[in-house]
C-alpha cells in the first residue's frame, strides 16, 4: 500500500517554515509498514493543489494533505479536495457545533469566517478527534482516500494517531500489530556501529521481522529502532524483547537508555535510585548541562545546581580556581572538587578545554572531570566540529561518563 | 521565472532527515524574486527521480535537485539527470583532480568509488566552488536548466550563493540587484505588529520595491523583511535605508536589532559600549540565558556569570534567599540583587515564577529581575505555552527589559 504527503502553504515554499509534519508523517508511515514515494509541498493556489492531488492518486491509494484547513481566504484544501471528489461543500452541523462550544468555553463568540472550517466535502467524514478549531477529515474516493488535517503539528499527530494511521492500517488488509523500540547509544561511530551490528541486519533482512534501521541524531546519540510485527501485542512485545537483548548484546553499555528517554533523564534516575545528588560548573559548555538537568529535575531532587562563571575573576573569587589551570587535566580535577564543595552535593562535574581561553582557537580537546567522596577523576575526549558542537558533545560525553560509573559499580 | 525544488533522498521520505535545504532555497529564491510553486521529495530510485525531474520541466523553466551526489551506490542523481538529458555520464579529469588533492591534504588516498563523483552527464559543467567531494552541476537542457548540488547544508549553501543564484538571474534576464534587511522585534503580537505595518504595506504593494515580510520565529522575536531591487547596489541600499526608517518609525524600540544580532549579541553590545557587567541566577530559565550569553561573550568580558541554583538548600546558603519568595516580586528583587553581589557584576539579573515550586503546576507569570547600583526593579509578564516555552520567553523577555532601560537613559 502507497500513501503520499501533500503539504500545503505558500509559507512553505517560501521557507518561512520549515515543512517538519511530511518527515513526522513519513517516519509514521514507515513504521506501519506502507511506503511513502512521494511528498510534495505545493502553496495555497487551488489550480496547483488539485493537481498535486490528481497526480498524487494516480501514484498511491491513499494521500494525507497538511495545512490549508484554517478559517481565512487563504484556507482552501477543502474546496480543492471536493474539486478532486466531484461534490460540492456542506456545512456539517455537528462540527459548527464543536467549533462553536470552542469559542464560548474560552469565553468568546465563534466569528463567522470559522464557519468555513465546518464546510466539508459530501461524503467526506470529520476525525472525531479534533483538538483545534479545523476539524480533519477521510475523503473515500472510490478505493482510493484523501486525508486531510491541519499544519499545527500537535493537531495532526492526534489525528494522525486517533483515526488516520488506524485506518490506513485497515485499507492496507494489515492485520498484524506492528510496534517500535528505539535504544539510544553513546561512544561509538556511526561506522563503527554499523560494522558491530551488520551480521546481525544481514540475517533478519531475510524473513524482514524484525527489523533494525539506524537513526542519527547528532548530540542526541546515535538510535537503533527495532520494529516489528505480529498478530498480537504479546507476540510483538515478544519479538521486540528477543531482539533487543541480541542487539544489547552486540552494543553492550553504549546503549544508554531507550525510546524518549535523554542522557540526562536516564543519569537523573540512576542517581534518585542511589540518593544521590550532583553539581556542574560549566565552562566549556557554558550552561547547556544547567538547563537540560533543570527541564529534567526542576526542583532539584538530584540536580543540586549548576554554575556557569565566565570571567577569570568570578572564578577565581567564587571557586578559588587558579587562572592558568583552565583547559588543563588539573583544572578539571580541581573544578570538579570545588563544585561538590561550593553546592555541598554528593557528586560534583567540570567541563574546561583550552578553548576557554581567550586566543585559543582550537576546539576540540575536552577535559571532563568527576569528583566524588573518593576522588576526582578526568576524561580527555576530543570532541569534533565546531565551538558550539564541541559544547553540546562536552556534555553528553560527561553525562556518559558519569553513567558508566555508576552502573559498572 | 520559475524554479522548482526536487530533494533526493530515501532518509527524507522515511522522515530520518528533515528536509530543511528546499526551505532555505525557496527562501532565497523568493528574495532574488523567483517563483518557486512546486517542492518536491523523492527516494533514491532511479524512474521516480527521472520522472519527476521530467514533471518539474513540464511547470517551470529551471530545476534545483538536492542531494544523491555521494560516491555510494544509493547516489544516482547525476545518472538520473543523464536520462532526462538524454545523454550519457563521461568522467570529467578536473574533478578527479580535485576530489584526489582533498583526500591527499587529509593525507589520504582516494578510494575508488568517490571516482563515481567525477562522472558527469556530457554537456554539463561542474560548479567551481566545489567545498566537499560532491561536484556541483549545471545541466543545460535547450533552454531549460538542472543543477544540481549535495545535500550537506553548507555545500549546497556556498554553491546557491556562488553559482546557482547568479546563473538564475542571469536567465530571468534580471539586471536588477536585489538585497534584503531584516529587522527584528520582540514585545508586539504578531496580530498587532500587522496592524501596525498594514498600511504601509498596502502602500508598498503597489510598486512592489520595496517590499516588506513578516517572519514569526517564535523565541527568536518576530522579524520584518525588508527586499529592494535597483539597477545599483548604492540604489538599492538607499531604498532599504528609507524603508528602515519608515519601519522603524511606525515600529519604534520593539526593534532590537538585524540581520544576524540575536537579543544576547545587541544586550551585550550595548553593555560593552557602556563598560558594564552583568550575572543572572537562573530560576524559571534554568540555564538558557548563561547558555546564550557564554555562547556570544565566552570569555566573560561583559557576562560575568550564571547561576542554577535547582535545590532550596542550594538557594538558600549560597544566595541567602529564603524559600518562600520564590516565585514572588520581593524574590526576583532580592534574587537580582543577591546576584550582582555574589558575581561582584554591575547588574543583577534574576528569573522566577511560581512554577519553580513543587506542586505549582501553572506556569507562565514571571518575574524579571533587575539589580545595579541605583536598586531593584521587577516585571511581570505572562508568558504563553508550556514549561519549556516558559522558560524560553523568560530570557529573551528579560534581556528585552534591560535593553529598554539601557538605550532609554
């Protein structure tokens, strides 16, 4: 089964936003196992939007357009998409309704345009699932069917998870139950991480279930999504489980944690589980540890604090940290120590390179020190690109670091 | 003229990548006042590239593919184009010169597959700003034309700009220079700042030059475009400069700054020009704001330095803040205050709201904080969205609020 993405704004053409909801939709589909040819952007002209409509069928059994449902002139996938239907627009009632109680539980009268929004095609039906005033909607043509939902994303993934993916599912005669586990690495290459599970890819390649795909994503690590299908959830999970201890087992304590969990949430449980609390100074990378720690544990539970002192004076008064130790193993030890201290946590980190000293250029080399009860201890990595990545990777190498420690004790 | 946008590549249908390089090109091919009404993203398969290149020529006079340059065998964008030629790939001497001396100054030996890169379709020319292994490619077909370029951003971007961009003016017989300004602003809705700017504008779209456009980027502030074209670059600067000034006057202080100034780079420019400092503790922001000020002063010239203080212990003995103001008017004063003293920094700054408490689910109300030698000041704004958005605002309204009180005394 195909099904295309239609997104639909001149904005996007324009570049004025950047078309995130066919890659969210694409990524959905690929995990249903229906196979997506074609995305097109097309801009808010009803000639250009029928077209990418007709091509679209012509390609694929089923078409989800993005966009283009809102109240005002520019707002017309609805008149294109009856064009496309033969039939003409109807005011649905119902979804008025819907739009109106919308309106009034903010305290506000419906204004007239919003009643375009309930205008639908005939035979088309309305998501029952409708977070925002434009309700998507399931246009049958024949075998084949348009969706239609709207460009805010938060919208379309409900409508997209409620009703459009469900049915899709069931055009396509799938009756099997497919599901996805992502596990997330740290510390090796992509390459490298291609050659330890590449044996492992060549075998299930034959029979295709389950199956492994790699997804990189910079300072987020590198993702390993295991997916697979059967007729019930047990037998899913099943697979899944199977397959997942082979490929811990190939990958070993890089694999840090799974699905929507970060390198700061899983370093924030593991220490909750121990009582333990932790502290940062932060001068390589300048905050960015502070401010995923705290979205992680706001009020502090483990996160203790993090601090981020910039000029050579405040770090001297503050930590008592001499100048010329800056960017060197030392430094880091030093700064790791004076950490714990200043916030009285169990566990106390550093990140400092040469890079944090005016007239040195070079990026890259990055002390990671880690002070305990027992000591204080440093890592050198050698961190690739550019200043603001050299930040960013500083951080989850030292979150690893911490990691590693933990559960090897 | 018209242009269109076809992105290769597998990982972009599947939603692995997201396609932000038809974003950038439509963006600037909308400043060079090129229409580009179709956007288009195809798999790595031979027959779907070929036929919607053909498409893209059917609609418009030239087409932009981006991506499937690489040496691998997944890479057959340039044998694609061939087809659409009609031609056939011949390897071009220069660029496997070039592709050699790149691997030879990273003191490797070129692998055999990057010759692939040097096959190009007859008839074509290689662009000469060539920044990685992956040739650029201008593709003539009677009076119609394909480039092509690699999907790495900054490649594609180095060859847009020097080749591509050009070249298309050059066939849309445009003479004229075009340029854009952008001014950016923060504290009008983006409904009032239309309001605002809607006449003008009206008066604009009658000789379109110049011309003016909103862009919404969130966090970012919302930005006014300003686009001229003259025959002179010195005419083209002086329209821009006369519409600056109109905008300007209609828009007044919400304007902070251009172009590339984000709010930390024109606060801390501002403080530079005055000799002063400054620190923040970080309640609501949780590390933002010391991430983006170290990211534009990293070595503290201005930016003395952040604090996170997450635990109430933390807060209380370092600062000698007492718990129950948090999230309070008299604790953003003290905070600020606490602040420019713990730093020994001209002005304090602090963010609080009563979602730094447990159990304070609503979020939004936030108090600013402002310290320096004359005393203490907070204000109060009501921030939209969830946590994360929250915590976003909160910096760049702050830093918004001693922007004002810098350039009003």
């Amino acid at each position: 089964m195909r099904c295309e993405v239609v997104a639909i704004g001149t904005e996007l053409l324009l570049g004025q936003i950047i078309d995130t909801n066919s890659s969210w939709i694409g990524d959905h589909l690929a995990q249903i196992g229906i196979d997506s040819l074609h995305q097109t952007k097309v801009g808010d002209n009803h000639e250009r939007i029928v077209d990418a409509l007709k091509t679209a069928l012509k390609r694929s059994d089923a078409v989800i357009c993005c966009g283009g449902l809102g109240p005002t002139q520019d707002d017309i996938t609805r008149e294109a998409i009856a064009e496309v239907m033969g039939v003409e627009l109807e005011l649905d009632p119902n979804i008025v309704e819907i739009i109106k109680r919308m309106f009034e539980s903010r305290g506000r009268t419906m204004p007239d345009n919003n009643l375009n929004q309930a205008r639908i095609p005939k035979g088309a039906a309305a998501i029952a699932k409708q977070p925002g005033t434009a309700p998507g909607l399931i246009c049958p043509i024949g075998n084949q069917v348009i969706y239609a939902v709207p460009g805010v994303p938060y919208e379309m993934h409900q409508m997209m998870e409620s009703a459009i993916l469900p049915d899709l599912l069931k055009r396509s005669g799938t009756k099997a139950i497919i599901k996805s586990k992502v596990l997330k690495t740290w510390g090796y290459s992509e390459s490298r991480l291609a050659e330890l599970l590449s044996n492992r890819i060549e075998q299930l390649d034959e029979k295709r279930n389950p199956t492994l795909a790699f997804l990189a994503s910079g300072i987020e690590g590198l993702k390993v999504r295991i997916t697979a299908k059967g007729e019930t959830a047990s037998s899913v999970l099943s697979t899944i489980e199977k397959e997942e201890a082979i490929v811990r087992g190939l990958l070993g304590n890089s694999i840090f944690g799974s699905d929507d969990e970060t390198m700061e949430s899983v370093v924030i449980k593991l220490l909750k589980q121990r009582n333990l609390t932790m502290s940062i100074t932060e001068l390589t990378s300048g905050g960015i540890a502070s401010t995923r720690l705290s979205n992680k544990d706001p009020f502090g539970e483990v996160f203790a604090g993090g601090l981020v002192p910039r000029s050579s004076k405040t770090r001297e008064r503050i930590l008592g940290l001499e100048r010329d130790l800056i960017g060197t193993e030392e430094g880091a030890k030093n700064l790791a120590k004076a950490t714990r201290d200043f916030f009285g946590s169990d566990i106390g980190l550093a990140t400092t390179g040469e890079h944090d000293l005016p007239g040195q250029s070079a990026a890259g080399k990055t002390f990671l020190g880690i002070a305990d009860s027992k000591g204080e201890r440093v890592e050198l990595v050698k961190l690739p690109g550019d200043y603001e990545r050299v930040r960013q990777f500083s951080v989850i190498s030292l979150l690893n670091a911490l990691r590693l420690e933990i559960i090897k004790k």
